[in-house]
C-alpha cells in the first residue's frame, strides 16, 4: 500500500540516492550519457528536431495537456479545473514533475487511478532539458548529459513505480529543450512534446478571455494545446468552462496523446491543415 510512507521514500533526493545504488539505472545512464560526450546542445527552443508538437488526424480532434511544474510557487492543485474536466468526461493528459507529485502524493495517486487522465513525463526537477545549463524564463536548464538523464528518466521510472504505467512522453520544463535532449528522450524510448497551440493561461493574470481567444482562433485537427492545472489562481478553469462548449459546437472532439501517433512541423501533410 502507498501512504505518507511511501511519500517520504519516493520524494525526489531519495529517490535518486535510491537510483544511484540500482545498476540497471546507473549502467543505462552511463551507456546513453557516454553517446553524448562529444555532442553539441544543437538549437535551443520549443520546436527544434526530435520534438514533436501536434498528431496526425484529418478529424476534429484536440489533445488538451495539462503540466504542473512543481517546486516553490508552483505545486498548488486547481481541484476546480480537475472537477470540471471530470464532470465533462474531457480525456486530458497531464505532464507532471517529481517535484510536483512529492508535494501532492496521494492527489497524484488518485489522478493516476482516474482513466481520463493520460500521466506524462514533465521532469524530475522541473529544469530545462539542456547539454549546457542553457535557461528559460529564468529556470536554470540541466548542465550536462548526466543531469539530463536524471531529469528525464528518473521522473519515468517514479511515475511507473506509482502508476504502473512508463512515461511515452516528456516535455521539458517551459517546454524549451536542445536538439542533443530531444536525442537523449528517444533513446529511452520517449518522445519530446511541445506543443501547437499556446493557450497563454501561463502568463500571470491573462485574463479568461484571452485564454479562449488563443485557442479558439488557432485550434485545428490535431493540435496539442497546452494549458497548466498548478495554479489554481491563473484562469485556465474559467477560460475552460468557455472553451469546451464552444469547441464541441465546432464538432470537435477531445483525446489524450496516447492514443496517436505524434509529428512536428515538418512531417505534417499540408493537405491536413488548419480548418479555418
Ligand atoms: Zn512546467
């Protein structure tokens, strides 16, 4: 059974103390870290190579994501937006750190038994997957290949121990990342995942109607949108409650990542573009 216990050993600093004595960990790390000792970061950003940022569809469906990044200021729990997305039956999926789930255990517990819910891989510590300590938005990125593994599958393997269920997918923290991070996800079989349609609900105090706005004017079959449910004073719930109906008028449907096979940019079929 998990309980407050089980909180305490799977919290972030002992899990990894825990990892670093486990060898099917420490010789994958060092077998991956060892290909990228020579390598370039690569371009810097949201949409570089190896991340993928909307699905293949020519129907009306959406992927709504929802990160909760974790750390100081950032492990609240909007139980409203959660609420509504359950009273809806809206599937969603939900990029969630270590940081975040230590703070609110028994929470993630339950979102991870709820079958709407899609959880994925939002970093160990909520750092920017960099080679070189690149930085976004102020939140110092990791520094080397090394703290880029932890950062990625140390958070992989502590949702499957809970969940049961590995990670497919990982965005980065501010969903920057470099093109060898991007190299580094896939070669433990997980896909870098930005986004297509910005929803703006993480600039503090956009209003609600902004939020609709940036989504309904860019949403099309396939778009992941990407919103937070860690900040329960942001309006991404009172934009939501806007959003769907109106969406659904539009005859589209909303699904979790999983169940489609993601592309970028370049890969998409121009005839599959945007409905306007
Ligand atoms: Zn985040």
């Amino acid at each position: 059974m998990l309980n407050s216990q089980s909180a305490a050993f799977y919290s972030n600093p002992n899990y990894l103390k825990m990892l670093y004595k486990d060898s099917s960990y420490m010789n994958l790390k060092m077998r991956v870290t060892s290909e990228f000792v020579h390598s370039q970061p690569g371009h810097w950003g949201e949409f570089v190579k190896g991340v993928d940022e909307d699905f293949s569809t020519r129907q009306k469906y959406i992927a709504f994501t929802f990160d909760a990044c974790g750390g100081p200021k950032r492990s609240g729990y909007d139980s409203e937006l959660i609420n509504f997305l359950q009273q809806e039956k809206i599937p969603a999926t939900l990029f969630i750190t270590g940081k975040w789930i230590d703070a609110n255990f028994n929470t993630f517990l339950n979102l991870s038994k709820d079958t709407l819910f899609e959880i994925e891989n939002h970093g160990l510590n909520h750092q920017p997957c960099a080679l070189d300590g690149e930085s976004e938005y102020g939140i110092h990125g990791t520094k080397n290949a090394a703290q880029a593994f932890d950062e990625i599958e140390a958070n992989a393997r502590k949702i499957e121990a809970l969940t049961h269920h590995r990670p497919r997918y990982y965005r980065s923290a501010t969903a920057f990342i470099d093109e060898a991070g991007a190299r580094l996800a896939s070669k433990l079989g997980i896909t870098a995942v930005s986004f297509q349609v910005l929803s703006g609900d993480a600039v503090p105090f956009t209003p609600d109607t902004i939020i609709e706005e940036s989504v309904l004017q860019n949403v099309r079959p396939g778009a992941i949108v990407i919103m937070h449910f860690n900040h329960p004073e942001w309006n991404t719930y009172e934009a939501m409650q806007k959003i769907v109906p109106k969406l659904r008028k539009m005859e589209y449907h909303f699904v979790r990542l999983e169940h489609f096979k993601l592309i970028s940019e370049k890969q998409r079929e121009p005839h599959i573009n945007p409905i306007k």
